[in-house]
C-alpha cells in the first residue's frame, strides 16, 4: 500500500526502517508515546515486523531521500456492535522534532484522512491531543477537525518519581466525511 503526496510517501514499514524509526521513538515528545519507546534494536525490528500485518499502520517517508520521519496509525471502531463494517475510525500520528513545522504533519495527515475517508469508507474521525501539545491542537483545526471535549485526569502514559501515575488532560477532535467534503 503507497499513497504518493507532493513531498511524501505514506507506506507500509519495512524492517530496513528501523534505524529511522528509532531516531525518533528512543526520547518520544509526548507522553502518550512513551509504551512505543523500543527497549532494543531486536526489539524494534520485531515490532515493525508486527506493523506490516496492519493495513492502517503507515511510514511517513521523505520522498527525495527516502528518509522515514514518522508514522500513522489508528483503530477502527464499531458504532454498532452487530455490525461488522466500522465506520469511525480515531487516527494518530507521530513525526520526528527534526522535522516537525515544515508542514510535513498536515501533509502526511491530509492524505492519511482522504485514504480513510474515500478508500476505507470512513464515516467519522477523532483524535485526541494532550491539553500541553499545542502542535498537535494546531494540526486537528487546520484540518478541520473541531474540539469535542476536554477530558480532564482522563490517562495517565507516565508515573511520578514515587510510581504514583500522573494524569493528563486530554482534548477530543473530530471530523466527519460530509464535513471534509465540504471545506
């Protein structure tokens, strides 16, 4: 699976990915990332093994070098539980610091949403954002998502130096086919 953008290429990981992927999954910038943290090299590699299985989990890839700078991913979610199409879908993405405010995220992010919403038959997408990761925030709005709620103490990623865990707040954006159709 491929999807081709102006400066990117959306893919599925391949296991030659693994010194990229580290760079940016040894020191994750926020915490809800801090379970994909690799443990080891062999470790890594076993898990970009396992990411290849997943359709919906994709390398963001520099076009003109190759470089992989980050990943989306996400879950389908059933609104009906009889049924076995799902129709929501809550997608998250990841981009290495280096190369975060060059427009990459949005990139990647927009295609991401077009796949889900025109391929996958996506019905509706929702992501959350901790309450301090303001980039994230600034991505959801500029792609048309709107902040459905905030989550205060909603989930804790981290303990505290006494392995007390810490909350952290949590906002809610969402988007609906019709309404990425229409802007």
């Amino acid at each position: 699976m491929e999807i081709v953008t102006e400066r990117l290429i959306l893919r599925t990981f391949e296991e030659s990915d693994v010194s990229d992927v580290y760079e940016y999954l040894k020191e994750p910038t926020v915490h809800c990332f801090y379970d994909m943290k690799p443990d080891s090299m062999e470790a890594l590699k076993e898990e970009i093994r396992n990411r290849k299985s997943d359709e919906f989990y994709l390398a963001i890839v520099l076009k003109d070098t190759g470089k992989v700078i980050g990943e989306l991913f996400g879950g389908v979610e059933s609104t009906d539980p009889t049924q076995e199409d799902t129709d929501t879908f809550s997608p998250c993405w990841m981009l290495h610091p280096d190369y975060q405010g060059k427009g990459y995220a949005y990139e990647a992010v927009h295609a991401y949403f077009d796949w889900l919403f025109y391929e996958k038959n996506v019905r509706r997408l929702y992501a959350f954002t901790e309450d301090y990761n303001r980039s994230s925030q600034k991505l959801c709005e500029r792609l048309g998502m709107r902040k459905e709620g905030e989550f205060l103490e909603f989930v804790s990623f981290i303990k505290d130096e006494n392995g007390n865990p810490v909350y952290e707040n949590t906002w809610q954006y969402a988007i609906l086919k019709k309404e990425w159709e229409s802007k």
